[in-house]
C-alpha cells in the first residue's frame, strides 16, 4: 500500500530543495544548469500534486503540462504557458544539442521569474 501523505512530502520537500538549487546555479551564471533544475523543481511539485489528486504514485513523466493536467489543478492559461515552455528546459538539461540555443543569462532570469510564481501557485496549495 502506498503511502500518499509521504509521497507528497517527498515530493514537495524535493521541489522545494530544486528550487534553491535552481536559484543558486542561476546566482552563479550556470544558465542551462539553472534551468533544468528550475524544470525539476516544477515537476516535483505538480508530482505532489498528482499523487494528492490521485491517490496513487505519479507518472513517469517530465512533461509539466501534462502533470498539471492529471492533477486536475485548473491553471491559468497563462500558468500553462509558463509550464509549457519550461519543459524545453527538462531535454536541454539533460540533452545539451537538443535546445536551439542556450538563453543568455537575462532571459534565464526572466524564465526563472516567470516560474517562481507558478512555482509558488504550486508549493501553497499543497
């Protein structure tokens, strides 16, 4: 038998460790490091979520959009967005050629602000 509450607090407390993570790689310049973990960060949290929702472990996925949907979380249009791009980041991270180029180290900051708030959205409802 799963555990659901321990799920989710695994899951939430590693979002939160990703984020800081994210927000210190970024403090350092490492953009595409930044980035990914600023990806993980997100999955993590809707991963808390979806086991919530469901009642069952989350998927094995990185598609944030996708999360977010079998959470069944109702986000903005907007919030989708910022998932929706974000998830450029998860094949970047891992796959370096697999992104068009790496952001300059302003728009990292602009993307990780953009999901700071998604992020925050995130960790309060949980």
């Amino acid at each position: 038998m799963v555990d659901i509450i321990q799920q989710v607090a695994r899951w939430r407390d590693g979002a939160r460790e990703e984020w800081d993570v994210a927000t210190e790689l970024l403090e350092h310049g490492r953009v595409r490091q930044a980035l990914f973990f600023t990806h993980l960060a997100l999955e993590k949290a809707l991963k808390a979520h979806v086991c919530r929702h469901t009642g069952d472990l989350a998927p094995r996925t990185h598609n944030l959009v996708r999360l977010a949907e079998l959470a069944e979380l109702g986000a903005s249009p907007g919030r989708t967005d910022v998932l929706a791009e974000t998830n450029e980041f998860a094949l970047a991270g891992r796959y370096p050629d697999a992104a068009s180029k790496t952001p300059t180290l302003t728009e990292a900051r602009a993307y990780h602000q953009r999901a700071q708030e998604v992020f925050q959205w995130l960790i309060q409802q949980l």
